[in-house]
C-alpha cells in the first residue's frame, strides 16, 4: 500500500539545525550540494539539496528534478 506523501516547508533556520549547519556532505552535482539532515520530529533522516551558483540552467534542472520526484510512486 502506498503512503500519500504531502511536502512539507521548512526554512532556512530549520534545515541549517536538521543538516547540524551542513555538516554531513552525502554528494555533489554541478549546481548543489547534497547533506544529510534528520528531521526533528523523529528518526527520518532526509538528503538535503542546497543550490549554489544558481543560473537559469540550474533552476531548470532543479525544476525538472522536483517533477520527476513528484511523479514517481515508490514503496520505500
């Protein structure tokens, strides 16, 4: 059975705590970098994106991924 997944917002000062200020560095693309992060609620441990040197490519690619993520239905 799949789990209906609504997207929740944090900010800034938030993800700089669940991240421990960016600590733990889990990868790297052209335009971000990936950190892993915990959510304070509980034990999730969540891949944080932050853009850098953002450029309209950048922006575009980051869009298209969120699509991506959005129409894909997994069970885990």
């Amino acid at each position: 059975m799949y789990q209906d997944v609504v997207p929740i917002s944090f900010s800034f000062v938030e993800i700089v705590r669940m991240t421990n200020s960016f600590e733990e560095e889990i990868g790297k693309g052209s335009f971000e970098t990936v950190y892993k992060g915990t959510i304070p609620d509980g034990p999730t441990v969540v891949a944080v994106k932050r853009l850098e040197n953002v450029s309209s490519q950048g922006e575009r690619e980051f869009q298209t991924e969120m699509k991506t993520i959005r129409r894909t239905h997994h069970r885990n």
